[in-house]
C-alpha cells in the first residue's frame, strides 16, 4: 500500500518508526471494538504500527461480548467510546479516549469541522508512557503569582511520561532531587534566597525552563540568573516590521524556527509557533567574557528569532506602534537554549501566554509541541520529541472547464480507441504468422 494523502495521515512519523523498532518489551494494545467495525482510518494507522514492530500486539475487545473488561482500566463514570485504547505494559497501563482522536475546530463561520487526526501522537505518546521505567517529575515554581497552566497542557506533559507538581522554595528550602526540570513563569521576582536555591540546583546539572512576560520589568534577582547564563532580556515588547513575520498585529509574531536539538521535529516543517506580545533576548556572551573569562562556559542556542526589522516598544502604554526614539533595535531571540560545562541546561523564552489555549489552537497546536520538545530536549529524552498531530484539512483543487472536457475526452474515448486499435493490430499480426 502507498498512502498518497497529502499530510500522509496513514503513515507513521519516524519519531514513532525508530520508538517502536527499538522496542524491547511486550505491549498490548487493547481496542474496544470488534475488529470488522473498527473504524478503517485508525485501523489502517494501526496496522502501521503491526507492520513495524512485533512487539506490538492488538486486541479487540468487543463491548458486548466483554462488557466489563473495562471496569479494571477507566473511571466507572466515564463511558467508553468505541475504538479507544487501553495500553498495556507488565503491569502498566494508559487509556486512551477514542472521542481524542480527532480535534475540531470552529470556523470564521461558525462551522465546526475536523482539524487534525492526533491518533499516531496519542498512541505513541502511551506506548513511551507503558515501557518507561520511572516517570521524571517536572516542578513549576509556585509563590510569585505565576500563570498556571491550563489542564490540556498538563495533559499534554503527563501523555509524555511526565509527573506534573508544584514547588514553593520558601517553604521547600531547596530543589528536590528528583526534579527532572524546574519551570518558572514569575510575574514577580525571585528572592535572594530563592535565587540562591536556584543557583545550587543548576550547578549540579539542573534543567529549568523560564517564561518571561513583556508587561513584567524590575525582575532584579531572575534577570541576574539568566544574565549569569549570557542572556539579556530586553524592555518592553517586540514588534516585527516584516509582515511575514507576524500576523494580524505586529505584536503577533511568528518567529523563525532556527535548527537545533530542541527543535529539530520542527525546523523546516512549515510550522508556525504563534508569540503574541513577546519581550526580545539578547546573547551577550562577548560582553560577559570581557568581564569574566567563565562566560564561556555556557553555550547559548537561538530557538526562536525576530528578523532584523524587529525593534523592542520601551512603552508599553504608547498609543503608537511605530518605532520611537527610545525604542531598543533588533534582532531579538524570542527563545534561546543555554548549556553549561557542569551538564545544566535552560531554556528562556520571551512569551509566557504562548500555552494559551486560543494562542494554541491558532496553530494547531505547534506552540504546545514547541515547548514539549524543549522540556524532552532539557531532560535529555530525545525519544519523546513531540510528534505533531496529523491535518484534516484539505485544499479543493480548481480545475477550468477545458481541462475537465479534455481529460474526460482522453479518458472516456481517446486512450481506450488506442488500446483497442493496438489490440487489433497484434491480432491481425498473429493471423499473419
């Protein structure tokens, strides 16, 4: 078989191919469903997955027949779709809702229509889960009035095997050892204590995530974290002056994807990861090597930039969004990726609404993948780099009345009468010999 749809929704990313070849445990994928009913767009996805690894095995349940095999797996409130998943390893398991497999979106017109088949990522995301020894924990920095995030987002974390938990440091005293990343969104600043805290977690190799907001300023002691890690973040809001870099308001960026080990399932995929309202980055590791020969030590990575155009809007309340004089020119990073020599590793992005669910969904998600793929990248789970949902969406192909005459014509009479013309011809020779 060849699949020829144009987003190729019946084959099987490589992300998934190189997981599930490398399988070396037993997992069951139960369908609750008789086969001959499954639906033939996840059964031919499946069958993918059977024809890659033969360590994968499915079997259909058949409600009726097996009307309680659930009870064991999912909530007793919840009801069974049809075609969903439990997957199972030794003695764990995930399910996985059928009523998921698909996402929808509304219209300009308040249509409601299929967006993007997420089956492949789902499925992958649980099998990871199953075979995965231990579940690393990430920690969101809680007591500064941080944004918290929406439970799709969690979601989204917790379907790529992670533990999701708040930490407070003033009542913690210290990072606990099994963070696997730290994440902090502050809309206030850190204190001395916590900086502290913070310093000894990613001295020992720690991994953090942070999220700037570019109506927040005077954030004294987190600046001076990320400045320590050659990064300087820049007052006030960016505004790109490409018009192919934002869209609707030039406040709405849609940043370069720059090639990195973060965002490699991203880079050059024609996916657009949306920055509303972003403040600006800039690597200043020459400016800090001239004052401490240890700035070298920590290797600083673009993952998302402005163009060149861009420049940094000091005041925020001006009733004006061309460029003033007091105005910071670029171009900016909007994300950047930092290691250091002692095996830490953070990411710093300039954008702490892009997990909105509205700023999401405006890219179907790409801005969720984005940051999954840093979190994996930071805790060096490469296997797990977001494996991005499938598109529905099809363009109707726009074909003039002489063409479809034509091709009728060359179907319908001219390529049989040549078929059939060769067919006598060979005829007439063979009665001739």
């Amino acid at each position: 078989t060849v699949d020829v749809t144009a987003n190729k929704i019946y084959s099987l990313s490589k992300q998934t191919k190189k997981i599930i070849k490398g399988l070396d445990k037993e997992v069951t994928i139960y369908v609750v469903n008789k086969e001959s009913d499954v639906n033939s767009s996840y059964a031919q996805v499946w069958k993918e997955y059977k024809k890659n690894s033969a360590k994968i095995k499915f079997v259909y349940k058949d409600p009726e027949l097996y009307p309680n095999f659930t009870k064991k797996y999912v909530d007793s409130s919840e009801e069974v779709a049809n075609d969903s998943m439990i997957i199972k390893c030794g003695k764990k398991y995930r399910y996985v809702s059928a009523n998921d497999y698909v996402s929808y979106s509304y219209g300009s017109d308040y249509s409601y229509s299929a967006d993007s088949l997420q089956l492949e990522s789902l499925t992958t995301e649980a099998i990871n889960y199953v075979i995965s020894d231990s579940t690393p924990v990430i920690y969101t920095l809680s007591g500064h009035s941080e944004q918290s995030f929406d439970s799709s987002t969690t979601s989204s974390f917790e379907g790529d095997n992670y533990s999701v938990k708040t930490l407070n440091l003033l009542t913690e005293q210290k990072v606990p050892d099994d963070c696997s990343v730290l994440i902090n969104g502050a809309q206030k600043d850190i204190t001395k204590d916590e900086l502290k805290m913070i310093k000894t977690y990613m001295k020992n190799g720690g991994k953090m995530y942070v999220f700037l907001d570019a109506r927040v300023e005077n954030l004294t002691n987190l600046y001076s974290l990320l400045q320590s890690y050659n990064v300087e973040p820049q007052k006030g809001v960016v505004v790109e002056s490409d018009a192919s870099k934002y869209t609707q308001y030039p406040i709405y960026l849609l940043p370069t994807i720059e090639s990195s080990d973060a965002t490699s399932a991203q880079y050059n995929s024609n996916v657009y990861v949306l920055a509303p309202s972003a403040k600006g980055l800039k690597d200043i590791t020459e400016k800090n090597a001239k004052k401490d020969s240890s700035a070298s030590d920590y290797t600083v990575t673009s993952l998302l930039s402005t163009s060149d155009g861009a420049y940094s809007k000091v005041d925020t309340s001006s009733s004006t969004l061309n460029k003033e004089k007091k105005d910071i020119s670029g171009p900016f990073d909007i994300s950047v990726a930092v290691s250091d020599s002692s095996g830490g590793r953070m990411i710093v992005t300039g954008c702490t609404n892009m997990l909105l669910q509205d700023i999401d969904q405006a890219v179907s998600g790409a801005n969720t993948d984005f940051v999954l793929n840093g979190v994996n990248y930071l805790a060096e789970q490469k296997s797990k780099i977001s494996i991005r949902a499938k598109s529905l969406k099809t363009e109707n192909a726009v074909v003039p009345a002489f063409n479809q005459k034509a091709t009728l014509i060359m179907t319908v009479f001219v390529i049989p009468l040549i078929i059939l013309a060769i067919g006598i011809g060979i005829v007439i020779k063979r009665r001739k010999l």
